[in-house]
C-alpha cells in the first residue's frame, strides 16, 4: 500500500458519504479496493492514488459518477429477514387490508431496494393470495440511488446465486423463467412494480402518502444527521395510520420523534399521529 493510499480511501469515503450519505468506517475501506477494480482495469487507472488524481482535477465526471455508484452497498436477497416479512406480508397486509376496505386502494414503497428483491417478494406474497386482493388496486413502487441496481431489478434478471438466496423453489419456478444461465421474471411480476431512481437524502413531493415504507438496511450505513434527514422525509411520505418497516438491526428510537415503535407488530413503526387518528375512526365507527 503506497503513503498516500490512506488519503485516497479518506477522499473516496467522503465522496460516498457526499452523494449518498452513506459513511465507511476504516476497518471496511477492503469495500473500496472490492468495488473499484473492476471500474479501474476498464479505465486503464493503475491505483487508487491516480484515481483519486482523476477524481480532484473533475477530468471526467462520469467516472466520478461511475465511483459512487460502484461503493453503494447494494446488499438484498428475497424475503430478506423471513420471521419479519412474514410478520408484514401477513398480519400487518391483513390490518391494512380491513382498514382500506372502503377505497380497495394499498399503496407500498420499497425504498433503497437495490436490485429489486425486496418490492418482488412483496409482489410475490401478494399473487400468492390473489383471490383476498381481488378488486384491489396495489401500487408498489421501489425506488434507489443506484442506476445499475435499477436496471438489473427493471429487468428482473437475477444470476443462480441471487435467485436462490431466500427464494422457494416452487415460487422460482412460478415467477420465473430461466434464460441460460440467469432466471428471469415473468411479465406478471415484473408490472407489479414501478422502479424509479431516487436519492432518500432528497425530497420527494410528487410520491403522494403510503400506506406501507420500507426502508431496511440503509439507516445503519448513515450518520446521525442523515439518518434524521431520511426519517423526516419518510415521515412526510407516510400515511397518518401507515406502517414502517426497517431493517432488523435498526430503529426510529433515539432518532426521531415522528416515529415511535408499534404497539400491535413488534419492530414496525408507526407515525406518532397513528393513535389520534385511530381514536377518530373509533369515534366515527361508534358515535
């Protein structure tokens, strides 16, 4: 390792956390030399000292670009925490379910969803129980920073490793064709979601309110400041009885006080308006 490669895993952790907020710890810079071979022997860059040379003099800002998006964490498989997805796709669908009967309308954002496994499971455990939603309108939408992880996840193309990491083999077989050595989701599944690339440390008016967020795995790559910032955000996004789901090593407590943890679905979320406006409904139901 040359004198200087300490400064250029400074430059490019500070780089990572400028675009996405998402902050490396020392004892992971082994990320970085990971994730940026590749994009190096494509561009001929011999070390990270002179890509960080590139980088300072904005010789080419696409590979600037090409270097955030090549550290992004983009760590998923299907059904991803099993015990707690199941706890979502089935008494917390079921909740909501009974409290939307009126408009027949569920809106889902699967937010920071990589390549795409997390918004097709949940497209998945919903077509398992077609005939409950029937006359439903469902809208998942699952939206990243990262432009490839998109592609992939639009293309619903998934190499034998990925499809097999969480998947049933009944539900592979199912919503999925293989295509040589990749397997491919089937038309149905793939219109079940919309895909759309955006940053969760910007604001996003033109989403509407949901009734479910996820939001897993990414608040534990943040620093206090943006981990507040992307819980305001959501919160502005989020129905006033919504529900939010993150990751199973992370929480909303001692991060925000727009949040608090659910009294029904233990390590869900709801909106502190939730009890106000279940007390409402109550009134409206019986008074």
């Amino acid at each position: 390792m040359s004198t200087t490669q300490p400064k250029a895993y400074a430059t490019l952790s500070a780089l990572l956390e400028k675009h996405t907020g998402q902050t490396l710890m020392a004892n992971r810079h082994w990320r970085i030399d990971m994730a940026l071979k590749p994009l190096m022997r494509e561009n001929s860059i011999p070390d990270l000292d002179t890509l960080i040379a590139l980088i300072e003099i904005d010789a080419d800002p696409k590979l600037t670009s090409a270097c955030v998006e090549a550290m992004i964490n983009n760590e998923t498989c299907f059904f991803r925490d099993q015990a707690n997805f199941a706890l979502l796709t089935g008494p917390v669908l079921d909740m909501l379910r009974e409290q939307r009967m009126a408009t027949k309308k569920l809106r889902i954002w699967s937010a920071a969803c990589s390549t795409g496994q997390e918004p097709y499971s949940l497209a998945m455990a919903i077509q398992e129980n077609a005939e409950k939603w029937r006359g439903w309108t469902i809208q998942i939408m699952a939206t990243d920073i990262s432009t490839s992880a998109l592609a992939q996840a639009r293309a619903g193309r998934y190499s034998q490793f990925e499809i097999q990491r969480g998947l049933p083999v009944m539900q592979m077989l199912r919503y999925f064709d293989q295509d040589l050595e990749d397997w491919v989701a089937k038309d149905t599944l793939r219109r079940a979601v919309t895909f759309s690339e955006h940053n969760m440390l910007q604001p996003a008016p033109h989403f509407g309110k949901f009734d479910i967020i996820l939001c897993r795995n990414m608040l534990m790559y943040l620093g206090e400041e943006k981990r507040v910032q992307v819980l305001d955000a959501i919160a502005s996004r989020i129905a006033d009885d919504g529900i939010l789901m993150l990751g199973a090593a992370e929480t909303v407590i001692g991060q925000t006080e727009k949040f608090k943890s659910s009294a029904e679905f233990r390590g869900f979320y709801e909106p502190v308006t939730r009890a106000a406006t279940q007390s409402l409904l109550a009134q409206r139901r019986f008074g």
